[in-house]
C-alpha cells in the first residue's frame, strides 16, 4: 500500500467547514479525514442553507470517513427549472357533434322539468331534471323541437318536437308553470307519450318560452295543413292515373265483342 500524506487543511463543503487531517490513499481513492483532536461529535446533516454535508461513519481506530462526496448544485436544484415530461400515449382531439349544428337557437332558458307519473298508487309529477331548456328550428325543413339538457352532465331530460296539436296551460294559474303533452318524447333510446310540467325561476322567462312555443305551434298547424293539402292533391292525381289506365282496357274488350258479332 502507498503511503498516505496527512495534510491539515481547511475544507469547505457546500457550507460545512471542516477542519481535519487529510489522509490520501493512492491504492483506495478514498478521502479520510481524521479529526486532530480525536473528537468523535457528528456533523449535522445540514447547514443552515438546507445543503446537504458529507455523511460519515467510525472506522476501526475511531475516526471516522467521508463516505459521499458534495452535492453539485445541478438544474434539478434550481428553483428556476421546470420538468418537462412527455406523454407516454397521445390521444387526437375529436369533435363531439350535438346534431343542433343544422338548428337555429329560437329560445334558450333556464327551468326545471317535471313528469307525471301514472304507474305508481298515487299518480303525481316527478322531477326529471333542472338545467337549459331550448326552442330549436331546423334550417332546412323548419321543424320546431324541445331539447332540455341537465346541468353538469348535459344529459338529456327533454327531447321531443312541438306539433300543432300541442298547448301550453298555465298550471294552478302560476305565470312561472306550465303544461303540456307529447306524443313522442326520446328519452334514454326510448320514445314515449309524456305530460310535462315545466317550471321557470320568473314570470319574465316564462312569457318569453311561452310566447315561442305558441308561435312554434302557428306555424306547425300551418305547415301541416299545406302538407294536407298537398297530399290530397297528390292522392287525386294517382287516382286520375289509374283511371286513366284501366279506360283503354275496356274499350279494347268492346271492340273485341263487336268483332265476333259480325263474323
């Protein structure tokens, strides 16, 4: 083994001053150093900056060595530095479409929504959701429809369209309440006749879906008497066409007939 050279130095580690003999030992690479009065007291862990010290332990003649060395102050330390850490699966964004893309927004309000029920003993109305209730137009073939979503979690509670056999009462002549019925309300992949009783917070919102719904209403009766009409005429028109095809056929027979007289 190489011999070692004590010096007595001064040595400065990251805030801890340590005065000690160093001890090089050129065959182990190891860094002892020996206290000169042979006082065995542990360093603290820690200065006064939160810098870590070296960690020691005793040796066999009671001094005791360095076993780390000092801590670099790296990026990882810095306050300044920012992690970056990259998504291990990258997802594509999609594009949700609510199918009212194609609608014009009429009236957009918000009420709680109640159904009544009629399986149980005593028949009563049922709260079904609280949310934004609209009035939407189809800009192509003009049809008027509900659609309620719940707060939150945007799922449906209302969704049916407005026909010309529909009407709004007032219920226990509340301005704020109304009723109404459908024939074919979609709820949970399922249509079914229902009676509805929606509820606003004021009489001012209530008169505003009020006055929509009966305009919705005017206009579907009038829709559906231009297409009563026009279904007539076309019932007439393929009524016209078989006449006019079974006409030929008979007087082909007539004329048969006469034929095999004269003969």
């Amino acid at each position: 083994m190489a011999e070692s050279i004590p010096l007595k130095i001064d040595d400065k580690i990251d805030g801890c001053v340590i005065t000690k003999t160093k001890e090089l030992d050129d065959e182990t690479k190891k860094i002892i150093f020996v206290d000169d009065n042979h006082n065995h007291q542990q360093q603290d862990q820690t200065n006064n900056n939160g810098d870590d010290c070296p960690s020691s332990k005793h040796d066999e003649n009671g001094d005791y060595e360095t076993t780390t060395t000092a801590t670099t102050k790296t990026e990882d330390n810095d306050d300044n530095y920012e992690p970056v850490y990259s998504p291990k699966i990258s997802l594509p964004l999609t594009e949700t479409k609510t199918l009212e893309d194609d609608e014009e927004v009429i009236v957009n309000l918000r009420a709680r929504i109640y159904r009544y029920i009629t399986v149980d003993e005593e028949p009563e109305f049922k709260e079904r959701g609280t949310g934004t209730v609209k009035i939407l137009q189809h800009k192509q073939t003009g049809m008027y429809r509900v659609l309620m979503r719940r707060e939150k979690t945007f799922k449906i509670c209302a969704n049916h369209y407005i026909t010309g056999s529909m009407k709004l009462n007032k219920h226990n002549n509340s301005e704020k309440v109304f009723l109404y019925s459908t024939l074919a309300d979609f709820y949970e992949n399922e249509t079914n006749p229902e009676t509805f009783a929606i509820r606003f917070s004021n009489a001012e919102n209530a008169a505003i879906f009020k006055e929509a719904f009966d305009e919705a209403v005017e206009f579907m009766i009038e829709k559906e008497t231009i297409e009563k009409e026009e279904t007539t005429e076309l019932a007439n028109e393929m009524e016209k066409i078989q006449l006019n095809q079974e006409q030929p056929s008979s007087t082909t027979n007539e004329t048969n007939g006469d034929d095999t007289k004269k003969e």
